[in-house]
C-alpha cells in the first residue's frame, strides 16, 4: 500500500478511536431521560448512573462516574471489607426481574481519609468495582461537579434512591426507584436551620421551605443532580438530616465539587468527567442572617479632595463576660448562636444557665440554673444518703478538662428531692448568688408552656465519652412530636437524640417570644438514642414537663424569674428566627405523595465537549495530507 493509502487508513482509524482519557464525552447524558419534572417513580433507564449497594440487600446508594468506579458516602461503610459487598447498575425495582442490570463485585474500598463521623464533614467514599461496566441506555456515568462550581440558592436539583417514603415507613413493593425535586438551599440559610457553625463548606443543602420530600433512609450515598444544558451534573452526596421531610431542617449532602481533586488523585487512568456547574443571578441567601450567622460586612470607601474614608460594617460580638445590670430576668443568652450536632461542639456562653455538678471534685450530673442562687437536676443524681457538703456547682463551665477563665464554683448548702412517684426533680440550694454575665444566666422555668408539636427544642450536657480529651460541653437539636398513646398534660415528646452517662438533671430547652425555657430535666437510664446520618431518628422521646412539678417547685423557689418582656427585647427577632424558619426538609420518594411541580433550569449554559472538536482536527489533517499528496 502506498503512503497516500497509508495516511489515509490511519486518518480514518484515528476518527474510529474511543476517547479514553476522560468521560466528558459519554457522562450526564442518558438517552432514556428526557424530563425536567418528574412524579414519584423514576421510569427505567431515567438515571443510568444510579447504583444500588447491598450486602446482602440494599443499604445505600451510589452513582457511577467511570466505567470502574461508584461515589458513595464514606457512612456507608464501618470498614474497608468488601466481603458480600456487590454493586448492582441499571437496577429499577428492588424486585422481580430487572432485564437491564447488572452486578459487579467491588475491590476496594476508598473512604476519604479527613472523614469524621461525629459531624459528617468529608462524608465522601469511592468503591473500584472488580471489573468494568460495559455502558447501555440504562447504564452510563454522571458528570461530577468541578471544583469551580456554584449552587446557588433555588437551584433546582433531583435526588433519586430507593429510601424510605417517611421516616420508619419503607419503600412499598415493587420498591421501585424514587425520584423528587428540590430547590438548593444556601448554606448560609442551612446554618441558621441547623445551628450557625454545623453546616461547612465540604456540604451542600437541599429542601422545600413547606416540607414533604426530601432524602431517607436507604437513600445514603446517592446522587442529587442538576441539569446544565443538555448535561445532568453531580453536584452532591447524600449525606445526613434530622428526621425525614422535617420543617426546619433541610436535607445535607457531601458538596462534590470541594473533592476534584481528590477523587482525580483516586482513579489514575479514565478520568471521571467533571463540569463547572454555574448559577446565574444573584445569590439570595447572601442576605441570610441569624445569630451566629451575621450578616456579611459591606466595606464603603468615599473620596473627597483631601482624605480616603472606609468605613466597614461589621456586628459586634460579646467576648468578655461583661456583668448584666438591671434586674434579674431569665431565658437569655446574649452569645447564643445554637451550633447544631448528633453530637456538637458548643462555644463559651451559648447556654449560660448549663451548671456542673461536681461530687467530691468529680461531674457527676448536669443542671442548670433557674433561681438567683438554685441549680435544678434529676433527683437520680443523688442515690442512697447523701451529704450537701459533698457536692459543689460550677457555673460558666464549658469544658470538663482545661481552662474556662470564665467558670465560678459554688459549694451546695442544701439539697432538696421532689416526692412524687416515678420521676423526680432536685433543687440545689447554692453558698452564694453568682454574679451574672454573658457566660452565667438562669433559664426560664416551664410555667404551663405550650410547646407545639414541630417546635424546635434543644438539650445539652457533658455526656461520658464525648466532647474530646477536653470533654467540652456537647449540644443537641430536636423537635416537639406528638406523644401518642404516651400523650398526657405532663408529658412532652421529642424525636431521638444521644442521652449518654452524665446527662442526667441536664435541660430540655426551648424557645418562646425570644426566651428560654426549661421544658424537662433529662434523665440518663442507660438506653442511648441513635445519632442521625441519613439513617433517620424514627422513635419518640417521653418526658416529664416540669408543670408536672409545679408546687414542689414553687416551695423550693418561691416565685418564678420572669422573662426579659419581649416588647423591650431586642434579641426576639434573631432568637425566633431559628425556632420559626422557614427552610424545611423532606423524602426523596415524597413522603406527601403530592406531585412535583414543573421548573425549568435557568443555567443553561454549554457544557465542553471533546468529540467534534476532535472529529474538525482530524478532517483537517485529511485535508492537509491531501493536499500534500495530489
């Protein structure tokens, strides 16, 4: 064969070449979906990169990026075993016989190395499958979010799992796949739902403000993905929530484009395809603020012909524990910002009225302070005969190891036990009165308070084993529920949270007409609750309300401290801003079974695609050698 032939035959084999060193090119385009609303069941094929991780059933989900590897979250997994572990693609229904699957053993498995499993940060996993996935209509990579993206708030997303419907309710059968819609929520807006200092920048928020889907249980690990032009783009990981389609608590997801990098350093041959996803407009959730959350400093600069002025405007925040004047009112906490955990790092001063009890030098319990010189705790706390000169109070308290230059301690003159069957209440009766400050408050007593059912509600301590080698003082958010058949005037109902050795006598709080209130004293009995991930809370926590223990109450203390009046109250605003948000959360298979409403992506910007620009490279290449040889 001549040269010209040779040229030729080589041009046209070149043209015939797959692309192998990237998915840009095959990723985010499944040719079985063409919606941008969609109902409660996804139909085959919509979501070919959606993937099912059982062992030996489905536990969590996945989404292939290449034709070797599956993103997941790193909660999926308690170890790095991949015995039973398989991976099934192109699955549609839990059950029967789905003719487009298939299913894959798994190699490795890669969780990111910074993961922490107390706040869900880098909540991020890779498995390598055994073998490679021959790509169909009905399975075929995503694209992944670059690390140049933006989300911003309103963005419309789709989570698609085989979670539950609710929480506690699982996935009828067939359990087809489940699909909803819902709008980014910014992370500015997601802190002040979960508490200033929860939500980081390695997660993403998505949620209805008026509730009803949202991801659940099952659904760990899955894809939410936006659509960009004619591309679907991973922009998130489901990660973790409170409860499932909760008002006031958006779903959080893995934010995928803060891990290009590292995904990339990961997979070493085939890249996964990654797009810079952008918003257009403006962001609104720049103009979110709330306590801990404040607003963004605007720096001016005016210029005369004689001096430059800039002035920048800031909120100013208490440090110091600056003395209170006036009378004593209860319920306030002036460096409140309600950082939110399963298990959550608190900061000096959030919840002033928290005290320690000590016994011979030692917590044993927690409590808190509702009186001018009275701590109140769980009558537990004391077994057996005990001595009030044995027991000390510290207030201003934030770690139990280490320095708190804010901290007083005062010796227990008198200990004085509710008499009431069943449950009991305590009074401490301390050597002094403190002197209040940002760091020392009393908390206002529940005097036949309504709590409604979905108000937020919040309980701290110094649980045994938590809180580091300092041991700080841990914080944790819930919400009212309705108790049932366990419903009494008495009582009250919260969602699970963590009750570990220590907790007894500690609060359960909640805010009223921007004060706190002390709804019920804990009471550690050695069953600890379960911390969420995506594996939501489902059981229902019963409490005895403190009207239970009115009188005894009134005895010990006298008259009730009232709360600072909320038409003078500057701090109503900020405080009812967290108990009355807006931004609500709900179930990835739309627990309301209400339809999802059409919406038309705004960004529709062009995503880059290597194979035309290839295909005119080659043509000219044809051209030139043609030309050479004619």
């Amino acid at each position: 064969m001549d040269l010209y032939g040779l040229i030729v035959m080589a041009t046209v084999l070149t043209l015939q070449m797959p692309e192998s060193e990237s998915q840009l090119s095959v990723c985010g385009r499944p040719s079985l979906n063409t919606r941008i609303v969609g109902g409660q069941v996804a139909p085959a094929g919509s979501w070919p990169w959606q993937a099912s991780l059982h062992r030996p059933t489905h536990f969590c989900g996945g989404s292939l990026i290449n034709n070797l590897w599956v993103l997941s979250a790193a909660h999926c997994f308690s170890s790095s075993n991949t015995a039973g572990l398989t991976v099934i693609l192109g699955l549609q229904s839990q059950e029967g016989v789905n003719s487009n699957q298939q299913t894959f053993n798994v190699a490795q498995i890669i969780v990111h190395p910074s993961y922490n499993s107390g706040t869900k940060d880098n909540d991020i996993a890779l498995l390598q499958l055994s073998t490679p996935v021959t790509f169909t209509d009905y399975i075929s990579p995503v694209c992944l979010a670059a690390s140049n993206s933006t989300y911003f708030s309103g963005v419309n997303t789709w989570v698609t799992g085989w979670g539950n419907t609710a929480s506690g309710v699982s996935l009828p059968s067939p359990q087809n796949l489940m699909e909803v819609q819902v709008p980014i929520v910014g992370n500015r807006q997601c802190n002040c739902d979960y508490g200033a200092g929860r939500i980081t920048d390695n997660m993403l928020c998505a949620g209805l403000a008026e509730g009803g889907k949202d991801s659940c249980q099952g659904d760990s690990g899955g894809p939410l993905v936006s659509k960009q032009g004619s591309v679907w783009v991973q922009g998130g990981v489901v990660s973790f929530g409170i409860g499932c389609a909760q008002p006031n608590f958006p779903g959080v997801y893995t934010r995928v484009s803060q891990y290009e990098n590292w995904i990339q350093s990961q997979i070493t041959s085939n890249q996964t395809g990654f797009i810079t996803f952008s918003s257009s407009g403006t962001d609104s959730d720049l103009n979110v603020s709330c306590t801990g959350v404040p607003p963004i400093s605007v720096t001016t600069t005016t210029t005369t012909t004689t001096t430059t002025t800039t002035t920048t405007t800031t909120t100013p925040t208490a440090t110091l524990a600056q003395t209170i004047p006036g009378p004593v009112v209860c319920g306030q906490a002036p460096l409140n910002s309600r950082i939110l955990g399963g298990s959550s790092v608190v900061t000096a001063g959030e919840w002033p009225w928290m005290a320690s009890l000590l016994h011979n030098g030692t917590h044993v319990c927690g409590g808190t302070l509702v009186a001018k010189d009275s701590v109140l705790t769980n009558a537990n706390c004391f077994s057996g005969p005990f001595v009030a000169s044995e027991w000390a109070v510290v207030l201003g308290r934030l770690k139990q190891n280490g320095s708190n230059p804010s901290e007083v301690l005062f010796n227990v003159i008198n200990i004085t036990l509710s008499n009431l069957t069943g449950t009991n209440i305590a009074v401490l009766k301390l050597s002094a009165q403190p002197t209040l400050n940002n760091f020392i408050q009393p908390i206002c007593l529940d005097n036949g308070q309504t709590f409604p059912v979905g108000l937020t509600c919040w309980a701290a301590g110094w649980s045994s084993g938590t809180g580091g080698d300092e041991k700080i003082l841990q914080e944790f958010k819930t919400l009212v529920l309705n108790c049932g058949n366990a419903s009494t005037s008495d009582s009250i109902c919260t969602g699970l949270f963590t009750l570990g050795m220590g907790d007894s006598g500690d609060p359960l709080m909640c805010v009223k007409d921007g004060s706190w209130y002390q709804a019920a004293v804990l009471s550690f009995t050695g069953t600890s609750g379960t911390s969420s991930r995506r594996k939501r809370e489902t059981a229902v926590m019963v409490f005895e309300k403190l009207t239970r223990f009115q009188t005894f109450l009134t005895r010990s203390l006298g008259t009730f401290l009232s709360p600072f009046s909320t038409t003078n109250s500057t701090s109503n605003s900020t405080s009812n801003s967290t108990t009355n948000s807006t931004t609500n959360s709900n179930s990835t298979s739309n627990s309301t079974a209400s339809t999802v409403t059409a919406a038309i992506m705004t960004t529709n910007q062009g995503t880059p695609i290597h194979f035309p620009s290839l295909f005119c490279l080659h043509l000219l290449i044809l051209a030139l050698c043609l030309q050479l040889f004619s």
